[in-house]
C-alpha cells in the first residue's frame, strides 16, 4: 500500500525503513523530504502476496510462470 502527501511526479529517491521487523521504503523528493510511503506486509501473513512469492522464488536462478497448478 502506498500513501502520497506529495506528488508522485516529483519522487526522486527511497530509502527502507530501518526496522529488522518492516521493509517499508520511504519515497522523498529532490530535498529530501518524504512525499510518500509504501507499507510492505500490510496483508495477514497467509493473505501476503511477497511472502508467498519467496517461498515460490526461494532458491529459484531462473525464471518461471506462477500457475494455480
């Protein structure tokens, strides 16, 4: 999920949140100040879709096609 206060147009750099429990990334503008969040694992974790992929991906050199098969 992403939340703006700023104008997307002007992003110019983001940096991860340092947490060692998040991996959220603050977007900022030309001065450094943020314009924006990204909420990374907002979901439950059985409803979260980049756990799920790393599971899929984990180990993975090549790419795949994900299926429901």
């Amino acid at each position: 999920m992403n939340i703006w206060w700023g104008d997307p147009q002007d992003a110019y750099e983001s940096e991860e949140v340092e947490a060692q429990d998040r991996n959220d990334v603050i977007v900022k503008d030309k001065q450094g100040r943020p314009i924006s969040i990204e909420i990374i694992g907002l979901l439950p974790k059985e409803l979260n879709v980049s756990e799920k992929l790393d599971q899929l991906t984990a180990g993975k050199k090549t790419p795949f096609i994900l299926s429901s098969e």
